[in-house]
C-alpha cells in the first residue's frame, strides 16, 4: 500500500486524544467497545522492526503506560493489546478493554458479536474512558 492510498496517513475522522512527534493516540469510536484505543506511528512504516531500538522502546513504554491508565479508569477483566496491519500496513496498535459482558468475549474483538452489553453500564464505560483520554492527553502534552 502506497502512502497516498493508506487511511492512517491520510486520516478524515480521527479522535485524537494525544499526539507526538513519533505517534498519535486515537480514541475509536465504538459503542460496544468504550475502552478502545489505537496507537498510530505517525510515519508510514509496515514493521515493528522498521523503528530503531529507541523507537521500539518508547513505543512500548506508551503501550504500557496507556495500559496502566485504561486498567485503573476502566478496571477491564482484561486489556488487548494488538498489532496486525494486515489490511493496513502502517504500524498502529489496538488497546481495547475487554469485560466478560462484552459483545465478543472470549472471542476476539474482531469475531461474531455473540451478546448485547447493558446500555448503563456501557455508558459507565464510556464516562470512565473519557477520564483514560484525559489522563492520556495529559501524559503526552
Ligand atoms: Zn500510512
């Protein structure tokens, strides 16, 4: 894929929670889903191992750290962290929390919805993902 035809260079409706030099925090707006971010290298590479050393390190140390902030607002049964660029080969991670509620669990956020998750208590989720953006914000500012 060429940069002029990839979505995460060329983005129209990103949430942006926090942005880098190197990389930018989205919050991706699923209802289902409240907890969910992704972390976008803001430059065009297909491969962890594209980045230096330095890079790879801070990558992780901002996956972590977001972790860290989603596990305390969010209290998930359990944090997703995942990388594939199959569809878009641009380096982007998923941090998506998961409860046993959720419409896919223990599936993969990506496999068939098997339940529906009560509205009150996605709205909770909601409200308590807005606090992970505004620590989020404020971890990178
Ligand atoms: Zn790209």
């Amino acid at each position: 894929m060429k940069k002029e035809e990839c979505p995460l260079c060329n983005p129209c409706d990103e949430l942006v929670v926090a942005k880098t030099e190197k990389f930018r925090i989205i919050k991706v707006p699923d209802v289902n889903f409240p907890g969910y971010f992704r972390l976008i290298w803001n430059k065009h590479v297909k491969e962890m191992s594209d980045l230096s050393v330095q890079d790879r390190h801070s990558l992780m140390d901002a996956l972590c750290s977001i972790e860290e902030i989603m596990i305390e607002e969010l209290k998930p049964t359990k944090i997703n962290l995942a990388e594939f660029g199959t569809m878009v080969p641009h380096l982007h991670w998923h941090l998506i929390a998961r409860y046993e509620d959720d419409p896919n669990f223990p599936d993969s956020y990506w496999s068939a919805k098997k339940r529906t998750t009560d509205k009150a208590i996605l709205a909770d989720r909601e409200k308590a993902a807005q606090k992970c953006a505004i620590r989020i914000a404020n971890l990178f500012s």
